[in-house]
C-alpha cells in the first residue's frame, strides 16, 4: 500500500509544482493551454503508440472486460442522462462530464495500485486498452465535433473525426506496430520515447496551474454537475464493476477485486488534457479530477479490506 500512496504523492506534487508556477506567473497566463494543448497533440499520441505497441492486445478481450467496460460505459450513460435532463447540458459539456465520471486513471495509478494491491500489473491492462481504443475515440470525436454554440455533431463528424485526432491516431499505429511484432530501431525509438516522457508531467502542470486563483472546487453553478460526476466515479462506478464483474462475468477472488479496484482509480489527468485541447467543460472536468484523486484513497482502501485482501 505504500508504493499506492507514493504514486498519489508523485502526482500531489507535480501538481504543486504546476501552481507554485502559476502562483509567480514564470510561464505567463498562457501556459496552462500551452501545456495542455503539448500533451495533448504530441506527447500523448506517442505516449500511447509506445504503450499500445508494447502491450498484449488480447488482454482486452478478457472477462474483465465485462466488469471494467460495461462498468464504464453504464456510468458515463447515466451521467449524461442524469445531467441532460436536470442541466440541460449540451453534447460538448455532456461528453467532458460522461468522460470525467468514467475514464480512470490507469497509466499514472492504476499500475502501482495493481502491483501493491493485486500484486500484478497486469489487471490494469483490459481497462486501460479499452479506454484508449474505445472510449478516447468516442469522446473526443463529440468534443472536438460539437459546434462553437455546443451543438451536437452530425455522424458524418462523429465518424471522420477519429482520423483527425492525434491521439487516436497515435493509438492505431501503436496497435499496428503490435500486431507486427516488430522491433523499433533505437534510432527511431528514442526520440519517440523523450516526447512521451512529456505527456504527463506536461498535464499535471498545467492541470496545476489552473488551480491557482481557482474558486473552491465544486462552488458555484458546477456544484451540482461536479458532485454527481464524483459520486459516480468514486461509488456507483465500482459498485457496477463488481456487479458485473461478480455475477455477469462469474469472477470472483483476485479477479474480482482487480475489476473493482480498477474502477476505482480516481479520474484520469488525460481527461482533462481532452477537455482543455478543445475549451470544453475545463473547469467541470478539473474539479471532478481533483475531488475523485482524494476520495479514491480511502475508497480504495475500503475495498480491498471488504474484498479481504491485505493493504499494508
């Protein structure tokens, strides 16, 4: 449990770094978008093209995947129900709220929480493939398709827009390159490898730069939308995943605590980074990343002891 706590501490502190930097205005009132906008358009498209191009594909088509998926896939629905019918919110604002509730962070935690809580990195594989083939694509394609006056795109744009999101774009030559089982020539792998290094110090400090001067987290008119994308990330999410996980896919044991603790994990930085690349529900989205990063911990912990697995 130690190696889970340091890894929520890592984060905690690039981000403090990020608002101290804000604080004394080193960078200027541009670099948050600036940052953002170099994680999101070329450090984390190669980023996943080395992850995806490493990895084992048919980890996604586990039962896990029963658990993880649809426990994602049910919580990002249920908030754009709940949310276009008590706000009224459009598709761009529905799209960063859906994604905010579900999209876990499995790269930065996900892999110490497997490692000092599973005992096996491995676990965070199905969730992690599926949000980067599966639920990156969709919410980007409404993010970056939906018009200046929010409306929603046409599924003319929602299908071409895919194509022109780096990315995905990153992700399919990743599974390309896997699916090849070729081996890059470290003339071509290292400078890939120093871009991707960028990707998430790049976006904890930006993420920590818009803290600074930043009202009190869920205060004001997004009270409502970001308790409720909290809610679902830290409580129902999990609780889904081991539903499913449990009677839907059969699992139970290591399985079972694996597919819950996954869905878990607090939302991921990347969401944000998606958010702020096209100025769509930024401050939503930061303060649900915020809020879930603190809550995860004792939920986590709770968990693992109700599951009966040991967490020091």
């Amino acid at each position: 449990m130690t190696g889970v706590l340091g890894g929520f501490a890592a984060l905690a502190a690039v981000i403090a770094v990020g608002w101290v930097v804000g604080r004394f205005g080193v960078l200027g009132a541009e670099a948050p978008g600036i940052l953002s906008r170099l994680s999101f358009f070329v450090a984390t498209p190669a980023l996943l093209f080395l992850t995806l191009g490493r990895a084992d594909t048919h980890a996604v088509l586990s039962f896990a995947l029963v658990g993880t998926a649809g426990s994602a896939v049910l919580t990002a629905l249920l908030f754009a129900a709940l949310a276009r019918w008590r706000w009224r919110l459009p598709a761009a604002e529905l799209a960063a709220g859906a994604l905010s509730s579900s999209y876990v962070n499995a790269g930065n935690l996900g892999i110490p929480v497997s490692v000092y809580i599973l005992g096996d990195a491995s676990y965070v594989a199905p969730v992690l493939l599926f949000q980067v083939l599966v639920m990156a694509p969709l919410g980007l394609a409404v993010l970056a398709g939906s018009g200046s006056d929010g409306s929603a795109p046409s599924w003319r744009t929602l299908l071409a827009q895919p194509l022109r999101t780096p990315v995905v774009i990153g992700c399919a030559l990743g599974l390309l390159l896997a699916a090849s089982r070729w081996e890059l020539p470290s003339l071509v792998l290292e400078p890939i490898e120093l871009i991707a290094a960028l990707a998430v110090p790049a976006a904890l400090l930006a993420y920590g730069m818009t803290l600074h001067g930043a009202p009190r987290p869920a205060a004001g008119a997004l009270a409502g939308q970001v308790w409720l994308a909290v809610a679902l990330k830290n409580l129902v999410m999990p609780a889904i995943a081991y539903a499913l996980g449990r009677w839907g896919a059969g699992l139970d044991g290591v399985a079972l605590l694996a597919v819950t603790v996954t869905s878990a994990l607090p939302t991921a930085q990347n969401v944000f980074v998606y958010a702020a690349a096209y100025d769509r529900g930024t401050l939503l989205v930061r303060d649900v990343i915020l809020l879930s990063t603190v809550l995860s911990v004792p939920v986590l912990v709770g968990i693992a002891v109700l599951l009966g697995e040991p967490v020091f």
